[in-house]
C-alpha cells in the first residue's frame, strides 16, 4: 500500500477532526492513538471486506483456529508495518511535531493469555494472513485480561487487568452474526411430526454470544484475515427477566475474566461455561457461514478445517456432533465421519495437572445434551476397541474414567490429527503420555515444532538488526525467511561482527535506561545481560537461576576480586495467584536483587532486574538486548518454549538443558554455539524410575551448593519471611522434585563457559551471527505451511486468486 506523507497527513487531519471535533493540536496522547489507529484501521478495511468475499466466492477451504487465549501485543505497529505503511505515517507524524512510539505505548497491550501457548496462537494469525492461507482464530473477549503483576515488598500482588477501560480501535462488534448458547435445564429427545427426533429443551440458561471481529493483517499482500472474540450478553428478548445487576451475573461472568493458571486448570463450573460458550458459538458461526457455499453437508471436511487448540476447546467434537444430528438431522455415522475429518488437536503440555478432566455430574448439570452425546462417544468407542485391543487398552483410553470426562481422550478420539509442538514432546506424547493412543491410532500422531514471527520478534522489536541484515543479505529473507541463512557468511566479516556488536550494545544501552526509569536500577550496558523470561513455574527452574545467582553473590563477599564477567540478571515472570511455591520464589528473587544490587562489595559484577508485569509489550523491549537466552527447565518437562526462538533471533545465546526445542536450536546453530548443560531427558526418566534420587545428599555433599541452600534461611537475605525455608525444605527435605541440586553443578560450570567465552568480543559476537543466521527455520510460516499441508489441507490464496509461491523450506 502506497501512500504520501502529505496525504497521511491530510487523512490523519480529518480523521481526528470527525472523532474530536477539534484540532489535532489540541488533542491527548490518548486520543491521537486513537484517531492513528482507526485511520490505519480505515485503510485495511477495503482488503479486510474483499477478503473475506473472495474466500467464499471461490470456496475456499478455510481454517478455524479455537483457542482459549490470544496474546496479539499491540497492533498499532505490526498493523501499519504489514500494510507498508509505518514509514510515512512515522515520517508524517514527525512532521506534525508527534511521536509515533509515544502514540504507541497509548494503546493497550491484551493480556488475553497465560504465556506461551496463546502468544503462539497470535503468531500463528500473523503468519496465516502473511502466507494468504484463509484463516480464523475463535476465541473470547475477556473483559479482563491476565492480571497486572505489581511487587509490594518483593510479593506479587495482582490487579484487575481492565484493558477495555478506552475504546479498542480494531475490533468491530458484529451484531449481525450473533449466536444463542444454551447452559443446564431438562433436555429429552422427542419424535416430531415427520418421524424426526427433535431434542426438547426446558428451564436453560440462554445466553447471547455477540462476535467482536478483529483485523489480522498479512504482510504485504492484501490480505486481512479475521479473529472473532465472543462476548456473553443477555439475549434481547429476555431482557425483561432480568431485573437486578445480580441476576445479570451468571451471563456477563462467563466473559469477564481470563482464568490466570498456566498449567493447571481447576474443576471451576465457570470454565467450564467459558469453554462451552466459545465452542458452542463458534461452531454455530461456522456452519452458519458453510452455508454460503452451496454445498453438501458431507463435503464440510473439504471446506473447514477445526483446530482445537490443546484440551480447552475439545468440546468443538460433541458441539458438531450436536449441530449435526439435531438441528441438520443427520446419522450418528455421517455426523461423527463429518466432525472426525474437520477437527485436529495440539497438545502443548505433558502436566498430569494440566490434563483436563471435568466431573461427570458437573458436565451433565451444565451441559445436559453434551454430556448425553460424549457418553454415546464413548460407547461407541468402547464396543469398537474392546474387542480388538483387550480391556487394559479400552480402559485406560476411555473418555469417561472415574467419574471425569477425560478432555484429552476426547480430543484424541474426535481428531484425525494430534500433534505435539516439539520434536522431544512429540516423542513423549508417543511413548508416554498418549503411549496408548499412540497404538490404537499411529496415524493420527505427528510433530509440529512451533515457531515465532519475524515480523513482530525481529523486523519490528529490533530494527537495527534488522537493517543489517537488510544490507548484508537483501531484503528477501523477510519474506523467505530461509535466505537468512547466507548470513552465514558473514561470520568472519570483522566489519559485520563490529556492527552487530555495536547494534546489540545500543539495544543494552536502551534497556539500561529503561530499567533505570523503571526499576531505579543502574546497569552497565557492556555487562551480560542475562535473560529468563517465561511464566512462573517450578519445572522452568527460575529457583536454579536464583541459587546461582546466590551461589554468585557468596563468592564475590569471600574473595571481591573473583574472576567473574559483569552480569546482569533479567527476570520476567507472572506466577499463578493460587501458586504459593511460584510466589515464594518470586519473594527470594527480589529480596536477593535489594541485597545484591545495593551492596557496595558487588558493584556492577552482579545486578538482578526482575520486571513487573511481563508481556508481550515488555518482551519487545528486553528481547533485542539479550545476550543469555536462559531455559533452564527441568529436560522432558518444556512442551516447546518460544521465548528460546525469539532470543536466539535477536543474536542472544541459549543456556540450556535439552528440552523442548532447544533440541532443535541445537540441532540447527550446533552445540559449540550455545551452552548446554543437566541432565538428559532419558536420564531423567531413568533416575525417575530408579526412585533412589536423594536431594539431601547431594546437598550434604557438595559445600558450594551447601554454602547458597543454607544462606536460604540463616538471614544472609533480609526481608524474607518463611520463603527461603519453603524453598529450602522443597530442595532438600523433600527431595527436590525437578532436580535442581542434581543439575547446578554443570549449570554452574557452564556459566563459566560463559563468562570466558564473553572477555573474546569477536568470538561471542560471531557465535551470536550464527544464532541469528540459524534461526530461520523457527519462522511461524514454515510451522503454519506444514500444518496447512499436512494436518489442514488448506492451500495459500491470493487476493487475486491465483496461488502464492509456496515457501521454501
Ligand atoms: C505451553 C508450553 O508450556 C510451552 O512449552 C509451549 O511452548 C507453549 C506453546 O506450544 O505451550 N503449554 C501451555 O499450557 N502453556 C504453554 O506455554 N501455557
């Protein structure tokens, strides 16, 4: 798109004057986003409607992505980037005497997500529009976001994330495609006047499911995908029922807060709801919609593919089922062939407790038909299994087991696709978790590595960088990002290397006086900067980071002129309100940092930052300026990660155990270039079940380790309460369940790795260029190209409807 600075800025004029009624002169921050942002909006608007019509014009296949979370960061930017227009609005903008980045941090960051799983959702938009493949994401508008994290004494504190307080430029409420969702009542199957069984229903909850559509802009090529959030509201014409705020509760609670468990998902009712309101009324939009093409029910497989975005929107299986043999009147074999070759399922974790497992009675209260059809599920599933595999197989796959419906069993049953996101997790899937899935249905199981946009996680987060390889490479790896690699080259290009050092220090340079304004803590920018930034979790191990750290801290009182390289330590986590132990460790990290960073012995050789309210906002800023890319989990226990591949782009080095895609990280820049360390994941499971692990003796073994657990609660760090002893006793008393002590001597050997890898400037700098030329296979539009191939079927369309040349691998 094309445009001139004087007609931007002749828009941008108008555009504020029709919303405000005065001058742009005159008029906030606030409102100068907002007039910025609808403008842009205005100008993809054209693309967004032709879009859409062209994709049922030439019925195309599309995809549904169902996700309980998204994390899409601002769109601003990303938005004005992909439609080649950031330039001239920068540019027209500084005319006028504004700031784009000041207009910029006006808008509000949607906390719609935990962490990993809905920020890979977003990436995945970004990269479907990007390669013009015709699909949607589905999930909720939570009225409230993610909690807002604050520290208060070194506590986490949440508070209510209300993102929706100003106006959202990008959605557009559609109250034409409204849906009704219906909860709990009598429901009883009934022979109607032409033989039909009709399914009855009596005293249920309706609710009205309105859609809010959001623009997802492809890169440069015109096309504009859609996201459609779900808000619950009242149906009209029930509105005179409902006469106090009170009774208004049960409807406007199921969109109103985003539940804030990464990995552990209690039996709430509410949920439940949220699940079922999500499922319900996006399968409800997409037949809805199926019908525009004219076609038989039986070729829906052919146009709409499903994807069910791990266990929380399963219900998508019965939901169809539902639709089918009630409202359309087909057979249970038609109906079930139908949803079995639509839908496709992630799995993103292998947590026995993030498995989710609802209790019968509660899923028949709430969602009666739904139940009944889950239960015919199983039967089915039973009679056909029993007799071939034996019981043992047919028990332990069953959907209904102990009184819960089994949410992953479910997902396994109704897909033709399961997929796990990283090689090592596919594996596990495979041969433990799923292990007896995996025998009845080989098939159905594949690996998809995931993957992160460039565009948000490079192009724009880190522009110096980005021009670099602009002027070593050319321009084409930003759209085939496998040309990345002929960066390569450049490794031993002492000007390149001088370069890439000087780009990276700028970003350091930037994140140091960020945390000064921020944190009041003064770091040198020419130290490590030392990044683990991820949900709080105690098998991602921020505890083994912190006791190095310790460890680090006790040396320098012992002997100040310790050979250590200045580190920084930067630190970004949100932990689960209900998680104690997460929460604990967030306590010791900050009474560490105080102590740490304002003792004079230590001086600059060691500063620890721990951010408040780590998102995607935050993420951009500290990821550029990273040198220690940590992921440190415990080997077997990370799904994937992507902060992994987001660090190693922007040139950071990857410490790490091998797990999830760090194995692949690996694999593509080669061990020399990053620094691994722990154990193994088949050593893991082997002194899992060799069951004769003794943290304590380690302890009692090794005097270093000694030394830091023990400074955990003789009140070397003031401030603390009971949450040194918490983790203490975890650790020691009651054998260290992720295997912290087992692991930190060889983290602690591989930190020295890289403090003398860090004093050869040239040697670091051309190890970092390897990172960054390696990355490219982490780009979400090759993970998106092979879903689409493999699991979606869904073929890349242009604008122009011809086909866009397919990606290269
Ligand atoms: C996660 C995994 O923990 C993480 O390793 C993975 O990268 C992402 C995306 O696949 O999914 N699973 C999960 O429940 N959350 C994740 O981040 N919240």
């Amino acid at each position: 798109m094309s445009i001139t600075t004087k007609q931007f800025i002749k828009d941008f004029k108008a555009q504020f004057q029709s919303m405000y009624a005065y001058s742009y002169e005159e008029g906030s921050t606030e409102q100068l986003y907002n007039a910025l942002g609808l403008y842009v909006k205005n100008q993809l608007s054209g693309n967004w409607k032709e879009t859409r019509e062209k994709y049922v014009k030439n019925s195309v296949k599309q995809v549904f992505y169902f996700s309980m979370e998204f994390l899409p960061g601002r769109q601003l930017e990303s938005n004005a980037y992909n439609l080649g227009l950031l330039d001239t609005i920068k540019k027209g903008l500084k005319e006028m005497g504004l700031s784009f980045d000041e207009l910029e941090e006006a808008e509000a960051d949607p906390a719609l997500g935990n962490g990993g799983l809905g920020r890979l959702a977003s990436c995945f938009m970004d990269s479907l529009a990007s390669l013009g493949i015709p699909g949607n994401g589905n999930g909720i508008r939570y009225q409230y976001g993610l909690f807002r994290q604050k520290f208060v004494d070194g506590y986490q504190v949440e508070l209510p994330e209300n993102w929706l307080r100003h106006r959202n430029v990008w959605e557009t409420r559609n109250d034409k495609s409204t849906c009704m969702v219906r909860f709990g009542g009598n429901v009883w199957l009934e022979k109607n006047h032409l033989g039909f069984m009709e399914t009855k229903y009596e005293n249920t909850l309706n609710v009205l499911a309105v859609p809010y559509d959001t623009p997802m802009v492809g890169y440069r090529n015109d096309v504009v995908n859609n996201l459609r959030l779900w808000s619950a509201e009242i149906p009209v014409d029930e509105e005179e029922n409902y006469h106090t705020l009170e009774a208004t509760e049960p409807i406007k609670e199921i969109t109103q807060v985003l539940y804030p468990d990464d990995s552990n998902y209690e039996g709430r009712l509410l949920r439940l709801k949220q699940e079922y309101f999500m499922v319900s009324a996006g399968v409800q939009s997409i037949l809805r919609h199926y019908r525009k093409y004219n076609l038989p029910r039986k070729n829906i497989p052919d146009k709409v593919a499903i994807h069910i975005n791990d266990t929380h929107p399963a219900l998508v299986i019965p939901e169809m089922m539902r639709i089918l043999l009630d409202e359309e009147h087909l057979s249970w074999e038609q109906a079930w062939e139908i949803t079995f070759k639509t839908c496709s399922y992630t799995n993103h974790t292998i947590l026995r407790e993030a498995l989710e497992k609802w209790p019968i009675d509660m899923m028949k209260e709430l969602l009666p038909r739904i139940y009944m059809i889950i239960e015919e599920i199983n039967r089915r599933f039973v009679e056909t299994t029993l007799p071939i595999y034996g019981e043992r197989l047919t028990w332990q796959t069953a959907i209904l087991q102990n009184g819960v419906v089994n949410m992953a069993h479910l997902a396994v049953i109704g897909s033709h696709s399961v997929n796990g996101v990283a090689k090592l997790h596919t594996e596990i899937l495979m041969n433990d978790v799923l292990k007896d899935f995996f025998q009845l249905y080989p098939e159905r199981f594949n690996n998809k590595t995931n993957g992160i946009t460039q565009r948000r996680w490079v192009h724009l987060s880190n522009p110096g960088l980005t021009k670099l390889i602009d002027k070593k490479v050319g321009e084409d790896w930003k759209k085939k990002p496998s040309e990345l690699k002929v960066f390569k080259g450049f490794e031993k290009d002492k000007q390149t290397l001088q370069k890439l050092a000087e780009i990276k220090l700028e970003n350091k340079q930037r994140l140091a006086d960020y945390i000064e304004e921020v944190q009041g803590i003064k770091v040198d920018p020419k130290a490590i900067f030392d990044v683990q930034i991820k949900r709080l979790h105690a098998y991602k191990r921020q505890h083994l980071n912190m006791l190095h750290i310790l460890y680090r801290y006790l040396e320098i009182k012992e002997n100040p002129s310790v050979d250590f390289v200045p580190r920084v330590f930067i630190f970004g986590a949100k932990a689960a309100p209900s998680y104690i132990y997460a929460k604990q460790i967030i306590k010791v990290i900050n009474s560490l940092a105080r102590l740490v960073n304002n003792d004079p012995d230590v001086g600059d050789k060691l500063k620890v930052v721990f951010f408040e309210n780590y998102g995607v906002s935050l993420a951009e800023k500290i990821i550029p300026a990273a040198d220690i890319s940590e992921q440190i989990s415990l080997a077997s226990m990370e799904a994937s990660g992507t902060s992994n591949m987001k660090l190693m782009a922007n040139g950071a080095l990857t410490l790490a155990t091998l797990d999830g895609a760090n194995i692949e990280i690996k694999d593509f820049v080669g061990e020399e270039n990053m620094f691994i360390f722990g154990l193994s994941s088949k050593e893991v499971y082997e002194l899992k079940a060799a069951g004769n692990y003794n943290a304590r003796e380690i302890y009692e073994s090794d005097d270093k380790l000694r030394r830091t657990l023990d400074a955990l609660t003789n009140g070397t760090i003031p401030g603390l309460q009971d949450e040194g002893y918490a983790i203490f006793d975890s650790l020691v008393n009651y054998n260290d369940e992720y295997f912290v002590l087992k692991d930190f001597d060889s983290y602690v050997k591989a930190h020295k790795k890289v403090d003398e890898l860090y004093k050869n400037e040239k040697e670091w700098t051309r190890k970092s260029l390897l990172n960054i030329a390696s990355s490219a296979p982490f780009s979400a539009d090759y993970t998106i190209k092979r879903y689409a191939d493999d699991i979606w079927k869904a073929k890349q369309f242009s604008k122009q409807g011809r086909s866009v040349k397919p990606l290269d691998e």
